[in-house]
C-alpha cells in the first residue's frame, strides 16, 4: 500500500488499534534477520526468512549430519539466498517465486529434493525502504 492508500484507510476505518511490526517479528522469531548474510552476496535490502521457510530449507543441526549428510546452515542459507538472487535478476514484480534443491531434514534422506520459495518485496516499518521477505509458498 502506498501513503495514498493508508490515508484512504485511516480515513475509512480510523487508526489501527495495534501493529504488528517487521521489527517486533524478528524479535519474537517470526521472522528471522539474514541480511548480514544477504549483503555478503550482493542484496542491498534487508531480507529474513519465515520461520516455516527457515526450518524447511536452512536449518540443520549435527543430530541431521550424523543420520542423514554432512551440511550445515551457512552452506544452506547461501544456498537459499543465492537462488533467490538468480531468481531476482529475471523476475519483475512483488512477488518471485524460486525453486532451490536441499536435502529435506528427518528421517534418512542424502539426496537433495526440488523446493519451491517464494519472496515479497514490501515496505518496512518505516514505509521508506524496501525490505524482503522469504518464505514458503502458501504462506503470505
């Protein structure tokens, strides 16, 4: 939503009662911050990753090396931003759709498996700058 359309909300409805902010999301674990990461690969904006699309695709623990394949969530989340950025160089639009190959956590699998992610690019907090939002692709 642009200004414009926020005015013509508040307008209709009033003020909102309560904001769940990006910044309050991350907090709590909703969303989890790898803009660091991001930048290292050439992402000027912040990005973080649902907590679903987090634990499907980058977390991995020593337990999962031991019983599955060596890997690790570094190499997992490079290869989740990576593909993003692929993606991005090709894509117009709010919303990208992408799909990357991970190993899929539990049970005994070593090979890797075809995901599909989706990104949201949408203002942040401030409205100001833009910030992006990966997660699974039924989530919003």
């Amino acid at each position: 939503m642009n200004n414009q359309d926020n005015d013509l909300v508040r307008e209709l409805f009033g003020e909102p009662i309560s904001t769940y902010t990006r910044a309050e999301a991350i907090s709590d674990g909703t969303l989890i911050d790898v803009s660091t990461e991001a930048r290292a690969l050439g992402i000027r904006h912040p990005v973080a990753l649902t907590r679903a699309a987090w634990a499907d695709c980058v977390d991995w623990q020593d337990e999962d090396s031991r019983r599955q394949i060596y890997q690790d969530i570094a190499g997992r989340l490079h290869d989740v931003l990576w593909m993003f950025r692929c993606a991005a160089r090709h894509a117009s639009g709010e919303r990208i759709r992408f799909s990357l190959y991970r190993v899929p956590r539990g049970g005994r699998a070593t090979r890797p498996r075809l995901t599909m992610l989706a990104a949201v690019i949408g203002p942040g907090d401030t409205g100001e700058e833009p910030v992006l939002t990966i997660m699974l692709p039924g989530e919003d």
